[in-house]
C-alpha cells in the first residue's frame, strides 16, 4: 500500500492564525501518526488578494510551530493552464455556460423572487443564481463576450447532476450536525456554481480536485465550513475520471465570543502570539492537540 497524502492548502490573503495552525498541525501529526507524506500547497488563484509576503509568512509560521513539508510546494497560480484544461473538458460534456449578471443585478432578481416567496439560498446564505444565461442563445453569448463584456462561467448544476449520478463519500472526522461515515453528496444545494471567471481560468472548486488528485492526495483534512462543498468537489471529481480522497472535516476554532476566528483578528494570530512569548507547545495544548 502507497502511503496516504495528507495537505495543508491555505490562501495567502492574510496571515495565519490559531485555527489554521489547528488545521495544519492536525494534517501533519496524521500523517505522522500513519506513516503517511504531507504536502503544504498555496491557493493562490485570487491574485486580487493573495500576496508573496503572505506567503512567505505562512511558510515562517508553520516551520516555527515545527513542520515539515515536502518540496516543492505547489503553486496554484503556476497551473492555470492545466485548470483550464479541465474547464476545457466540461464545456465539453456541455455543462458549462456564461452568464454575464454583476453581482448587484444578481441581488436585484432575486430580491424580485424573494418578495413572491422565499427564494432559496446555498449552504453559506448565498441566493442561488437564477439561471437566467442559461437561456441566451450561442450567438448572443458570442456577441456578449466578443464585446469584451466580463462574464461568469458556470455549471449547469442539474445537468451535471444528472450525468454524474448519485455520489457520496467517506467522511472520517463530522460533519457541523455531527454526520459521519458515508456521506450523500447534495451538490444541487449549491445552484449553478462558478467555475471560472474571464480573467481567471479556474476557481477553488474545481482548481481543488485537480491538484488533490494530481499529488495523489488521499486524505482531505480540512474545517467544517467546508463540509457541504465536499458534494461539489465529489460532483467535479466524478465528471472529470479523478479519484476521490477520503475527507476528515474538523471543527472550526471559535473565539472567545463564540465567533469564528478571523486573519484579522490580533488575539489569535500566530505572530502576535509568537509575539507574546508563546511558543509552539503552547499554541499546541491552546488548539487541544
Ligand atoms: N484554501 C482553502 C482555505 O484556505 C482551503 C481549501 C481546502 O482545504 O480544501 O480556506
């Protein structure tokens, strides 16, 4: 038997605080704890708020909590291409489309639909898209977009649904309700979900299946927020011939007012901390590990 894989992903768009160091030190003594690797990989995709020093601070932070990781780190912003590769193969099962609402537009139809009856939001509160695009003709999306229009890219979620099948997967942590064992994936909760963008060729769902299964990663360990997106990337994984990873889905730190924590928040963060005069074993009995 391979070794399972286990991976730290953060975003560098702030710098780390408690809960990511309970994530990564979690990944890493699994790995520890079962013979198995463990990779650090940088999502990066959103240039608008990633930055290199934050980067460069996670990478400090996580050597002083006493980590190790296997070289070289991947990425995410270095592989746009293969993102678009995928992005490629959808449009190709012809579960891709544009649709060209901003944001504000969005708020305004659907506020027009909540007022006729609640109109249904995705599990993080977000009112699902509409659907409208989804009706425009091939030539009026080729005319939008050769107008330089920017636009959206998007899953025709039922369509997907359906060509995909039923899904599940094998939950070794919980669930924010406690679920656990073999989960159904309900990836239609989530609408019609943007996988790319015209000026970035890829998202965090579907740049996340490709490098999980690209450095055979077998072992997603990540919070609970991200618990009920784990039915779209199973959705994505079963439409694109990857394997799936089995997913372990720990609780979420809270502070002291019960509130998630924040990259902001200077009573949590690892270098405010460090600061302090706390050390590593500290942060480690503060985390419960
Ligand atoms: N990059 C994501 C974050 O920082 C985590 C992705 C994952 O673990 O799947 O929230």
């Amino acid at each position: 038997m391979p070794p399972p894989v286990f991976r730290f992903a953060p975003s560098p768009n702030g710098y780390l605080h408690l809960g990511h160091a309970y994530s990564a030190l979690l990944n890493h003594d699994l790995a520890r704890g079962s013979g198995g690797r463990f990779l650090l990989r940088i999502e990066d995709i959103d240039s608008a708020r990633c930055r290199p020093e934050f980067e460069a601070a996670i990478e400090e932070d996580l050597r002083w909590l006493g980590l190790a990781w296997e070289q070289p780190v991947r990425r995410q912003s270095e592989h746009l291409p293969l993102y678009a590769q995928a992005l490629a193969t959808l449009t190709g099962q012809g579960l891709i489309y544009p649709s060209f609402e901003s944001r504000a537009e969005i708020a305004r139809m659907v506020a027009a639909r909540d007022s006729m009856g609640g109109w249904p939001r995705d599990p993080d509160g977000v009112p699902l898209y509409p659907g409208t695009a989804k009706d425009l003709s091939a030539a009026e999306r080729e005319d939008r977009i050769g107008s330089g229009a920017p636009y959206a890219l998007r899953l025709d979620m039922a369509a997907a649904c359906e060509r995909a099948g039923d899904l599940s997967w094998s939950e070794q942590g919980a669930g924010p309700e406690g679920e656990t064992g073999t989960i159904a994936a309900s990836p239609l909760e989530w609408g019609d979900v943007i996988l790319a963008r015209k000026e970035t060729p890829t998202s965090y769902h579907l740049s996340v299946v490709v490098d999980d299964a690209l450095q055979g990663v077998t072992q997603v360990v990540r919070g609970q927020d991200l618990f009920r997106a784990t039915g779209v990337h199973r959705l994505l994984q079963r439409l694109l011939g990857l394997p799936a990873p089995a997913y372990h889905h720990h609780p979420l730190l809270r502070d002291a007012d019960d509130r998630k924590l924040s990259k902001s928040s200077r009573a949590t963060g690892l270098r405010e901390l460090r600061a302090d005069g706390i050390g590593p074993q500290d942060i480690r009995r503060m985390v419960g590990l």
